[in-house]
C-alpha cells in the first residue's frame, strides 16, 4: 500500500467557480465542436512533403495534384477503413474563389461545398455565387447562424464592425462566420475527414507560414492553393475562362462583408482595404488577432483547452452524460448573478450530482480554465454547460439551464427505463465484509399479506445459522401486485419457487449475479467464504468514493449558497488510509489566513 499522501487545497468561499467578460450567447446547435484529436498526425505531414517534392507540374497542376493525392490517401487523412477520402470544401465566392471551386470539381464534381452567409454579403457577391455555382454545377450547402440574425446582434451588441477593438472583431467573425462555418461542415454526411480551403501563403503574414496540411476543429485540413502566387491566379482564371467578380472591376482585390471591404487606394497593400487595415484575418484560418497582422495566431496542432481539461471527465451512470459546468467570477470575488442562481436550482432540483465538474471564467484572467473554454467554444454569457455523451465524439453547448435539466431528467428516465432490474435494483447491494460477497433475498407475499410457508422456515434458519448478517437487501414477488421489485428480479432470472437468492463476489459493477435456489447452497458459500477471507478494516469501493466526491460537492455548492462576505475557508484533505472514515476530511476554520497557515502546518509538521 502507498504510503499516506496529504494533498490540500484551501481557497475563499467567494472564489471557486466563473466566464469571460462581455460574453453572448451562441445557440446549442450552432455550437463549435470540440477536437477528439489535438495533434496533426506527422505521416500525413511527412507523406504530402515526399508528394510535392516528387511532383514536377506548375503551381496549378501542383494543386490539383494534391487534391487527387488526398482523395486516393484516406489511411493518411482520417479513414483506415474508407476506399476513398471524405473531403468538403469552403469558399467565399470572393475575388479568387474560383480556382479552388474549378479545381476541386474537376478532381470530385460532387464535392460538398459550405458557404456561409454572413447576412452582410454585398449584392454583388449573392449575383456572382450564383453564376458559379451555374457554371461549375456546385453541390452547394449555404449556412446562417439563425440564433445570431444580423438584427439580434445589432440591438444586442451593437454594430461590432465599428467598434475597433480584437474582442469586437472576434465576437462578430464567431457569430457570423466561424460557428456557421463549423456548424454547417459537421451537418454533412458523411462527414469529411479533410477540408479544402483556398487560403495562400501570400495573403497575410499569418498565412506566409502555414503547411499545407492543417490539423483544425477535429479534422485535416489542406490548403492546395497555399504557395500560387497573384499571377497564377489570374493565369488560371485566363485559361479556364472563370466568371469574375464583379468588384473586381471596380478596384476590389478581396471581398468580405459590405461593411468591412473596400477598392484598394495607390500603393496600398490589398490586404488593408479589409477590416479598415486594422486587421487582416477574420477567424476561419486564424483564431487570434493581433492590431497587425496575426503574427501572435495560435498553432494549429497545439493541444486544446478541451483536450486538456475534458477528456478524464467521466459520464453519470445515471444520465450517460458528462457535463460540465462554466461559471463567472467578477472582479470582486464573486459569482454572476445569474450563476449563483443556477447554482441554486442546481441544488435545490438535485442535478448538482450529473455535472461532473466546474470550471472558472475568471474576469480579470483570460488564460483562467473557463475563460479559455469559453474562448474555444465561442460562448460569450454565463453560466454555461458543455455536455457529452458516453458514445459521442463532439461537446455541445447548452446555454440554458432549463434545457439542460430537461435533457438530463429525459436521458435519467430513459436509462432507468431501458436499465434490467438486477442493474436498477441491486446496485446499491454492497459485499459483506465478512464474506467479500454481495447477497439479495427474494421471498413470496401471499394474498394474505403473510409470507410464504418456505419463506418463513428459511428466515428462521437465517436466523439460527447467523447467515442473516449477510443478506444485503431483500425484495418480495407479492402476488397481490403484477409489478413488484421481487417479480421483476424473478421474471429476469427465470424463477418460479421461493426463496431464491441472488449473490455476487465483491462490489465489482460488471460482475455477474448468480442465482441460489437451495438455503444450504447458500449458507455453505457464505459461511467458507467468511472462514477464508480474512477480517479487516473494508475498503472504500470506487462507486463509494465517487459518491463521496459528489456529496462533497453538493455540500460545497450549498455552502456557497449559504455562506457571503465571510473569513472562514474549507479545507478539503484527501488522505490515502485503509481508515475510511478518514478518506475525507472536511473542517472549517475561521479567523482568515493565519489560521489557515496554522492548521496546515500542524498537519505537515513543518512551516509553509
């Protein structure tokens, strides 16, 4: 056994949960995905550098190439199993949009292509969309983000392009562009292990250094068109004779929303006539935004906040879900209102114990654990809940807490539902510590609300034999009833006579129950395992210290309800003991910090 571990922690009861200043929500439907994979897979890397080393065509044919090198290579793009790789692809239907469309329907005419309509499209981009989409016969999907119409957010927010701040940029290219975008690609089907985007090199500084393949939002994605320079382009719209943009000829070198793009003046880089030069990307490509260029842009194969903080959560038995909850800290210590009033109903409905853990969007801390959840999801209200099921691969943010209770209540009575009733039943039926065994009882109730001759003789040799201090629970098949606990447990286990008992050894979930008919059978295995195992303090079982963990919780979120304005701390003490009683230890402690400092010293037997 490991030696005793003490590891304590203490913090105010003012700051244990919180979410980044100015948040607005997204809808749940809309809501960003989190990567079930964080880190680009160097073969693919490794595989398309060999590739364009070995390929000697142009830049254009370079690109087609790579298309066709992808599409014939899904054991390097995400699919072992597939003949072919599943790819999408996005556009804007801006100045050069279509190249990439005329080269990836040459290669895959039926490609999937999402385009997302920010509700502030100039006229004249919906006019050229549609002659594209004419003439190269696109499989065309168009995607809003309808909980964020461009009326809501001006009456909510304002009109966030005036504003000229990064958090205004980004919260506007989340709400328009990016939850559209990834919300309008996860909906296909099936769905795409690579997307293709028209993205160059030569764009922006953020873009100078980019590869050609890209690991983003879960999926690969590859940038064919990465290293053609202007020239190519207007070479490979020339010779395939490519609709153009009817800006263009006014002097437009890119093209976004009408508010944000305009002619490029004399001896302006192109790239300024965006954004009012303030910035040059708008959150696809590039997630963080410098007053520059993007230079300080995140890397695509760094690991993500959700990877990091959600993926050794565990489910509820009883939901299948994991949730997690995101809550707001403000600048003075304390919790939104609106948290402390989910955090409430949290209790008082009992479905603190289905969340499985909360983090703190701390106000004055952008890096804080909720803040940087947050920021990846693209939620901006608080409190918010990412939720997750035991067969699913994606995080869904459910923003309301009404919602969440309801799903969660529906999912809780499904399973119940669909649950045998051994499983229903017996899991709380916990081993004896004597015996190492788990042991149930059926017995009959008769018409008269007596029990049965047999089940009576067998009770008093229970009894007599000291066997009775085994028996974990017991259930009744009562005749006056069609749906007793004791019926189902017969009917599941093919039983017809009574008593019958059930037993398991040890608390193990995936054990099997085993069925005893005789009373002898049953006292000679109980009493042989009692002379075998050999007495001594019991062992807190993992479903024990879960259920530990959790009323611990809820005690904790109801003392904050409770508890404002105050010195006094908890002091949570996790102790590694065979003393289960001492497994954990709560104390409250008044008198501010030095009491603190006191108390811990005296448990470590040295200074802090």
């Amino acid at each position: 056994m490991l030696a005793p571990v003490l590891l304590a922690r203490c913090r105010h009861l003012a700051s244990i949960s919180s979410v980044t200043k100015g948040f607005a929500s997204v809808s749940t439907a809309s809501a960003v995905a989190t990567p079930t994979k964080t880190i680009l897979d160097e073969r693919s890397q490794l595989a398309m550098d060999a590739f364009l080393a070995s390929d000697s065509g142009s830049k254009t044919e370079g690109a087609r190439n790579v298309i066709e090198f992808v599409r014939n290579s899904p054991n390097l793009f995400g699919d072992d199993n597939a003949e072919k790789t599943n790819i999408a692809m996005s556009t804007s239907f801006g100045i050069q949009a279509a190249v990439l469309l005329h080269l990836a329907t040459t290669v895959i005419p039926d490609i999937p292509v999402v385009w997302v309509d920010t509700g502030y499209l100039p006229r004249e981009t919906y006019l050229y969309a549609e002659e594209v989409t004419q003439t190269l016969g696109i499989n065309l999907q168009i995607i809003s983000n309808p909980a964020w119409t461009p009326a809501r957010m001006e009456a909510l927010h304002g009109k966030l392009w005036e504003d000229d701040t990064a958090d205004a940029h980004k919260l506007y290219g989340d709400m328009r562009k990016v939850v559209p975008m990834n919300a309008g690609i996860a909906s296909l089907s099936p769905s795409p292990t690579v997307l293709l985007s028209g993205i160059r090199a030569a764009q922006t500084k953020a873009r100078a250094g980019m590869k050609m393949v890209q690991f983003q939002n879960s999926r690969y994605k590859i940038l064919p068109m990465l290293k053609m320079t202007d020239g190519d382009i207007e070479d490979y719209m020339d010779v395939h004779d490519l609709p153009r943009h009817p800006l263009q000829l006014k002097g437009y070198h890119t093209v976004g929303d009408w508010h944000s793009s305009r002619p490029v003046k004399e001896g302006e880089d192109p790239r300024d006539s965006r954004f009012g030069g303030k910035f040059q990307e708008c959150g696809l490509h590039v997630d963080t935004f410098t007053d520059e260029d993007g230079e300080n842009a995140r890397d695509e194969h760094e690991v993500t906040a959700s990877s990091r903080l959600l993926s050794n959560l565990a489910p509820s038995d009883e939901t299948g879900r994991t949730v997690v909850m995101v809550k707001k800290q403000m600048a003075d210590g304390s919790y939104c209102k609106k948290c402390n009033d989910v955090a409430e109903k949290l209790v008082k409905d009992d479905t603190l114990k289905w969340v499985s853990h909360t983090y703190i969007a701390d106000e004055t801390d952008g890096e804080s654990d909720g803040s940087l959840l947050a920021k990846e999801f693209s939620v901006v209200t608080a409190p918010f809940f990412l939720v997750k099921g035991k067969e699913e691969e994606e995080w869904k943010v459910v923003n309301s807490y009404l919602q969440l209770r309801k799903q969660l209540r529906a999912e809780a009575k499904r399973l119940r539902e669909e649950m045998p009733p051994s499983e229903k039943l017996l899991r709380d039926v916990r081993a004896h510590a004597e015996t190492g065994m788990a042991v149930v009882m059926v017995k009959k109730i008769l018409q008269d609300g007596s029990f049965c001759r047999k089940c009576k003789d067998v009770q008093g040799k229970l009894e007599k034999d000291g066997v009775e201090k085994y028996i974990g629970k017991t259930f009744a098949v009562d005749t006056r009833e069609g749906s007793s606990d004791g019926s189902a447990l017969a009917e599941q286990f093919g039983v017809e006579t009574a008593p019958f008992f059930l037993i398991k050894n040890g608390d193990d979930e995936g054990g099997e129950w085993k069925l005893m008919r005789s009373y002898l059978q049953v006292k000679k295995t109980l009493l042989k395992a009692a002379a075998e195992v050999q007495v001594s303090p019991q062992q807190p079982t993992a479903r024990e210290l879960e259920e530990q963990v959790r009323a611990l919780r809820a005690e904790l979120e109801r003392a904050q309800q409770l508890v404002e304005d105050t010195t006094s701390y908890f002091v949570s003490c996790f102790v590694d003991t065979s003393d289960s009683s001492r497994l954990f230890q709560w104390d409250v402690i008044d008198g501010g910090k030095d009491r603190v400092t006191d108390y811990f010293e005296k448990i470590l037997g040295k200074p802090l």
